[in-house]
C-alpha cells in the first residue's frame, strides 16, 4: 500500500486587505461568506487551510465584490520543495 501523500496547505497573503475592504470584522464577513469566523480568523493571521476552504471562500468574495483577479491568483502553496 502507497504511503499517503502530505495535504497541502495554502495562504492568501493579501486576504486581511480583501476582508477589511468590504466588512467591517471577522464576524460581519463570515456571514456573508457563509462560512465559520475561526476559518477568517486564520486566514486573516496568516495561517494555512486547505486549498478547497481557500478557493471557495475567495470566489464567494469574487462573485460579491469582484475583485477583479482570479481567485487562483491569490492562492500561494506553502508546502516546501
């Protein structure tokens, strides 16, 4: 049996900016995005989620505000090489 492959985690460093164009906190952006203020909270300090998580929520963005890049654009990979 292969060895399971490490899940790889990623960041939006530009994703405090985003939020704090649009909403005024965590909790005011989390029920827009649908999604729960721990999950902001750890984006916002910079800390890595799954790639799926970050791409959902930076296309709930996307399709509200129009951010005016791809959502793929803003994710950075922070597994090493």
């Amino acid at each position: 049996m292969s060895k399971k492959k490490d899940r790889a985690w990623f960041v939006c460093p530009t994703w405090g900016e985003l939020v704090t164009r649009h909403y005024a906190g965590d909790a005011e952006a989390a029920r827009a995005l649908k999604t729960r203020p721990q999950v902001l909270a750890r984006l916002r300090a910079g800390a890595p989620v799954a790639k799926a998580t970050l791409l959902k929520l930076l296309r709930r963005l996307t399709a509200q505000h129009g951010l005016g890049v791809p959502a793929h654009r803003l994710v950075v990979d922070t597994r090493t090489r």
